[in-house]
C-alpha cells in the first residue's frame, strides 16, 4: 500500500513538473509571437554573443584558407613531374635535328629531327622525352 | 511637407556655461535600417512613420549618451539632453544640449572631429514588431528611452548625423544655431521663463 502510495507521488510529481515546463514553454512562445521586444538600439552590435561567435567563425575560416592555401602548394609541388636527364645518345640525336633545348619542343620540329630514326626509334626517343617531362 | 514636431521649451540663460546646443538626425522613419540593429535578432528595421510620431512625446527630455570608443551606447553617461524633435520628411531630426561643462572631453572631441563622421543611434523599449518572421522588421509602437552618439559607421542608420552648432545657447527651447523657421517660431510660440511643452501637428510648413 505504501509502494503504491509512493508510486503515484512520484508519477504526480513528474506531471507536475512537465506541466510546469511546458507552461513556460508557452509563456516564452506567447512572447515571441506576440511580437513585442523589450529593448532595441539602433546601433550595430560589437560585443555581444553574436559578433562573437561571428569574430571566432571568421578566425577558424581564416586558419582553414590558410591550411588549404598551404596543402595545394604543396600538392602542386607533389604533382609536379619531376624532371628528368635525357641519355646522351638521344641528346645528341635530337641536337643533330636542331634541338637543343627542352624546354619548348614544338611536334613540327620533333618530326623533322626524328626523320632518320625507325618507327620503333622514334617512339623510344618520344617515350625518353615524356618521361623527362619535355612532352606532355 | 508634412512635419509634427515637438519641444520642451527651457528658460533662457544667458551664456549657459553647461548648455551647448547640438542638433541631429536621430533616424529615418518608413525606411529600413543599413543594418540590424541591436536587439533586433539579426533582422534590418523599419520605424513606421505613425510609430514615430506616436513615440515623439516619449523622446523629449530623454539624454543622449555616449560609449568612450564611440561605437555604441551606454546608458550611464548621460552627456546631453533632447529638447526638441520633429519628424520631417523622412527624417527624425533631434536638437537639444550637451552638458559641456560637466563633458569637455565629449565637447572637444565632437568640436574636433572630422565633419560629417559622427552619428546618431535610438534607444527604444517595449517596440512592437508587425511580424517576427519577416525578413525587415516593422515596428508599430516604441517608445524612445534614450539616444546615443557614435560614429556613424557604427549606426545602423547611415544617414544619421551630430553636429554641436557654433554658439553656446543664448535661446530658449530651441538649440541656438535656430533656422529661420525656428525663429519664426519662437517669435510666434514664445514662452520664455516657464517649462512648457508645445505640439503643432500635420502642418504644411512649419510652424507657419
């Protein structure tokens, strides 16, 4: 009999308690809805929680274009082909053909220097050259 | 022109060592605000016209204040008091004194100043918005507890102004660099010796 009594003591408390919560709720609602504001200052906010809140987005936004800006140098430096020598004989070769440099090969030109050499010649010399970086 | 108008009307003192009469534009009504104000949840405002107008009574003898970095309000340093407010156009425009000998800081730095570069901002309690979720809050009911100075760019009006006119106060009521039409008026509406107030509603010109 006394669990019982218990029992519903607690259950009545509880309901008391979600009825007060939800009474508030309302109260806070019915404000809201209302329409009414208690004070409103036509200046622009400085320290309030907002511009806060605002000021720490801004710093973590900063610091992440800043760690991106570091990861896609570096990424570039990674997938940049790293340049590589070419064996002499095909140096020569091609210097014979009137290139001498490697920076800027145009096909025209590549052709005309590799005219003497064997189909299977000249595609060895274009595969040194791909691997070296000087053709794309 | 439509223009209601109000003032408190103070007895003249020659050569008042503590009245230094400023002039300004507080805000603009039936126009959003640049900016949200503060209070306002991040939503841009609009004081309605008849809010405004509603609300004048509430600004007469309200201070202004003013924060030391200039940037906002703070309601403890009451620098100044508002004498007079009309609604013209679409302009509240405010004129009273600052207590200069009490403020010879605030006087210096407002005399000193770059022209142009100080503004005003309201404080206003128990406003009544139309509708919380609208992107632009309209108020219909407010009532003016206060004004504070500030840089302009640090109102959420861009359009308000401050200014301290030349001379020390040597008229009633009115701020001393008076217009012509304030001129008028008090030639017309005169109660020196007495605190009064006076209202001249709806008229075409003012104070005609």
């Amino acid at each position: 009999m006394e669990i019982e009594a218990s029992n519903i003591l607690e259950k009545l408390n509880s309901t008391v308690s979600l009825l007060e919560r939800t009474v508030a709720f309302l109260e806070q609602r019915e404000a809201l809805m209302s329409g009414d504001v208690q004070k409103i200052v036509a200046a622009v906010e400085q320290s309030g929680e907002g511009s806060l809140r605002e000021a720490e987005l801004e710093r973590k936004l900063a610091a992440a274009e800043q760690q991106i800006a570091q990861l896609s140098a570096q990424a570039s430096k990674a997938a940049a082909p790293a340049r590589k020598t070419l064996p002499a004989v095909t140096t020569q070769l091609l210097a014979k053909g009137g290139i001498t440099s490697l920076e800027s090969i145009e096909a025209g030109a590549l052709d005309a220097a590799l005219t003497g050499l064997s189909l299977e010649q000249r595609i060895a010399v274009k595969a040194q050259l791909i691997r070296a970086g000087a053709l794309a | 022109m439509r223009l209601e108008a109000l003032a408190v009307t103070l007895p003249e003192v020659a050569g008042h060592p503590n009245r230094v009469p400023f002039e300004g534009v507080l805000t603009l009504v039936d126009e959003p605000s640049n900016r949200p104000p503060s209070g306002a949840r991040g939503h841009r405002v609009i004081l309605t016209r008849e809010a405004a107008i509603a609300a004048l009574p509430s600004l007469l003898g309200m201070a202004v204040d003013y924060a030391p970095g200039w940037d906002g309000h703070d309601a403890r340093r009451k620098c100044g008091i508002i004498t007079h407010a009309d609604v013209e156009g679409n302009r509240i425009e405010v004129s009273g004194y600052l207590f200069g000998k009490d403020f010879p800081e605030v006087e210096e730095k407002l005399r000193r100043g770059d022209a142009g570069s100080m503004g005003m901002s309201y404080e206003l309690a128990d406003a009544h918005v139309a509708d919380l979720n609208a992107a632009v809050w309209s108020l219909t009911r407010a009532t003016f507890t206060g004004a504070a100075i500030l840089l302009r760019e640090k109102a959420a009006y861009k359009s308000t102004s401050f200014r301290l006119c030349a001379k020390r106060c040597r008229t009633t009521g009115i701020a001393g660099s008076a217009k012509p039409e304030r001129k008028a008026a008090e030639r017309q509406g005169r109660t020196s010796g007495r605190n009064n107030w006076q209202m001249q509603t709806g008229k075409e010109t003012r104070w005609r």
